[in-house]
C-alpha cells in the first residue's frame, strides 16, 4: 500500500518538475529597459536589455536594474513553484482531507 503511495508521489513530483520546468515567468525593470524570463524551476531562459532606454555606460544603473529584474523574476518563479505545489498535495489528500495540504504551505 505505501510503496504505491511513495511510487505515485515520486512520479507526481517528477511530473510536476518537468511543468515547472516549462513555466516562464518574466519580470522587467527600469520601464522595460531590462528584461529577465526564468522558468518555474528558477532556471534563467532570457535577459534582454533595450539599448534605447538605458546608457550602457552606466554599469551600476545595468546592474540595479539587472538585480531588480531578477529578484522580481526569481520570487515569481517561488510563487509558481509554491502554489503548484500545494496543488500537487491536494490532489493527493484523500477525500475528506484535502484541507490539510494547507499544512505545507499557503
């Protein structure tokens, strides 16, 4: 009985890695003048920087920005992970129970 729980859940989380995986999140900063896309799995996919709207020479500005964006694009990809989580948890409640996913988490 349990080695099937176990099992199921182990493939239950590999799946729900391989979606994560999938799911990009982007956040931009200095009105867009950089832009960074993550997935889900906290794994950088793109960093843009629009030329027009920042002075390239202004390395410190870049890197505020830069920081900016990323934090931003980071704590997204926390949320995605936290929230298909719970979903994950719920699913596998039994009837009755599924109140109880909120214990790991929101």
């Amino acid at each position: 009985m349990f080695g099937d729980l176990l099992g199921n859940m182990q493939q239950q989380q590999e799946d729900l890695q391989k979606k994560l995986d999938t799911v990009q999140l982007s956040a931009a900063a200095g009105d867009g003048a950089v832009k960074v896309t993550v997935t889900a799995t906290q794994r950088v996919v793109d960093i843009s920087i629009d030329k027009t709207k920042i002075d390239l020479e202004d390395t410190e500005q870049l890197e505020d920005l830069l920081t900016v964006a990323f934090n931003q694009a980071l704590a997204m990809a926390v949320e995605a992970q936290t929230v298909e989580t719970n979903n994950m948890v719920k699913d596998m409640m039994p009837p009755g129970l599924e109140g109880l996913g909120g214990l790991f988490g929101k």
